[in-house]
C-alpha cells in the first residue's frame, strides 16, 4: 500500500457557462445557493490517494490529525464531493475524511471489484487519514450503497471502529428482495457541451430533489472532459465485474462495532417495514433516526437536518454505553 497527497487546495467542480442550465425538471438559472452552502463549499481541504490492490482511491480529509476520526462514504456512482457540504460542520471536532471509491469519481477503475476491495478501501483511507491516531476508534458514516459495504467493513474490521452510521442502505425482509443495479455495462454518453451533460443528471433511484443548488453541485463533480464534449466518470463496466454480498442482514448482525440507522422518512428504499425488519435483526437496541421530508438521498434533501441528526447522535454515543452486546 502506498500513499500521496496534494497540497491543501480548494479545487473547483466542473465550469458551466454563464447561461445555466437545465437540471433535472428545472429550466433556466438556477437560483442562488444559500450563504451556508456557499461557506460550506468553500472550506479548504487536503487531497490524497492510497494505493489499494493496485488503483489509486482518492480521498478528502478536513479538520486536524489527532482528532476523533470520521469516515464519510457515498454511495453507487458517487463520490466524496458528496460530503463537501456535510463535512465542514464536523471539522471541529473531528479529523473528517471522505473517500471516492475505486470506479467512482477520481479514483482508479479496476479490472473487477467486490465488496471486501471496496471494505479494504475504507480501511485504507481511514489508515493513510489518520483517523486511527486518536485515543478513540473512528466512527464510519455510509450513505446507500456505501452502507453495504460499511456493513462487510463492520463484520470483518468492526473492532477497529467505534461505530458506524448506515444512511438509508435498505436491508431488506425475504418476501421484499434486493434489487441491485443494472449490469449493462454500456459506455458513457459523451455530451457536446457541459449544460447538456448537466441536464441528464439523474438520481438513482429517481427521485426528485428541490435543493437545485446541491444537485448543480455535485453534478459538476460528476462529469469529466472528454473526446468531443463532456462524459460522466465512473467506470460504465462496474457492475459487469462486480461480486456482491448476497448476506448484509447477517452482516448487519455480525458487526462488531456499535450501530445507528438513519433513513429519510420519505424514503422509496426505507418504508416502514424495512426499517421494522431492520430493527428486529438488530434486537431494537440501536438508534433509529427518521428525516422528516428527505427522500433516499438525505444529505441532499434535507442537509442541515441530516447534520443536526448525525451531531446529536455522535455526542450521544460520546457519553453512553451501547446497549447491544457485540
């Protein structure tokens, strides 16, 4: 495993003409971002990258080493840009890093993946970071996707780790199965111009998202030049090459570290029997937070919200004993 860094930069998400754009249903110029994004945004952070089984994973880190660590991971086809809104409002306290991984965003593409790479990734950052150092063990934070594989990094790391929040990665009861993403494979769209990539955008799973300005924003994060216009970044073949966990409820009850679930009580993927299913696995001895008015992508729906939830919770796990046994 090797390590690198970049200064402490402030980089700047894909340009858009001054003529906006659509996005999403959303036609013409986009209205200002409010001042705490635009803070938020603007926080300087270091940039790095660890060597993982041969691909570079790029990763953020904001606030100081030596702090509690924090972990922040997105999810399917996403990125740690993700996090930029979210984690200057843990800087504080934490020494926060949030990780892209392999396939996604600016890090590497491999040849095939699998869910105990992407947990190795996890470890990794949370190695090169730092987040280790504190007197106390790091704390993971995974939205979706990045949640399941948080549950294999809990099973076979946990011990490492003082917690870890899963953010609306739906474990699903028999009769309700899991359906995971599509396994096309087809290249990426090249777009002409940045405003016609900017309007495909789109959540997966759809939903709609009345936050435009956090929706523009990660969009732009999304999207890299290429030959003849502009194309989204992550690797097209991802779930072509792709070994899945077949097991999160047994992972979920086999982690070895304390646990909160987080879902937005509008959530498409959480309704109320997954997160009663859920909860039954886990004997109804951890946290279980619901957002109100935030869909699947909490941190976007509802982003001040979601930071209240997530700063009571961990000043709450500062100062108790987890009730569930692990």
């Amino acid at each position: 495993m090797s390590s690198g860094s970049d200064s402490i930069v402030r980089d700047q998400p894909a340009e858009m003409p001054s003529e906006g754009g659509p996005l999403l249903e959303y036609h013409g110029n986009l209205p200002p971002s409010p001042a705490w994004f635009q803070d938020a945004v603007a926080t300087p952070y270091e940039t790095h990258f660890v060597d993982v089984k041969g691909a570079k994973v790029r990763y953020q880190r904001w606030g100081q080493r030596g702090r509690p660590g924090l972990l922040l991971v997105h999810g399917n086809g996403a990125h740690a840009h993700w996090w930029d809104f979210i984690a200057p409002y843990f800087a504080q306290h934490y020494n926060v890093a949030a990780l892209t991984f392999s396939g996604m965003g600016d890090s590497e593409w491999r040849e095939k993946y699998d869910m105990a790479t992407f947990a190795e990734e996890e470890v990794a950052v949370a190695e090169d970071a730092g987040l280790f150092d504190a007197d106390v063990k790091p704390i993971i934070v995974a939205h979706s996707f990045g949640g399941f594989v948080t549950l294999v990094t809990g099973a076979e790391h946990g011990d490492r780790f003082t917690g870890m929040v899963i953010v609306d990665s739906p474990v699903n009861p028999p009769e309700r199965p899991h359906q995971g993403p599509p396994r096309s494979g087809r290249p990426n769209k090249v777009y002409d111009d940045l405003a016609s990539a900017l309007g495909r955008f789109r959540l997966a799973p759809p939903q709609i998202c009345e936050n435009h300005y956090a929706m523009d924003y990660i969009a732009r994060w999304s999207l890299k030049k290429a030959d003849g216009g502009w194309t989204w970044k992550f690797d097209p073949s991802i779930w072509t090459h792709f070994e899945p966990n077949d097991a999160p409820g047994d992972m979920l009850k086999a982690a070895k570290c304390r646990i909160a679930i987080i879902r937005g009580e509008e959530s498409a993927l959480m309704p109320d029997d997954v997160g009663a299913y859920m909860r039954k696995l886990l004997g109804h001895q951890v946290p279980f937070i619901s957002i109100p008015h935030a869909r699947h992508h909490v941190m976007l729906d509802q982003p001040l919200a979601f930071v209240s939830a997530l700063r009571t919770l961990l000043a709450e796990w500062d100062h108790s004993e987890p009730h569930r046994s692990v």
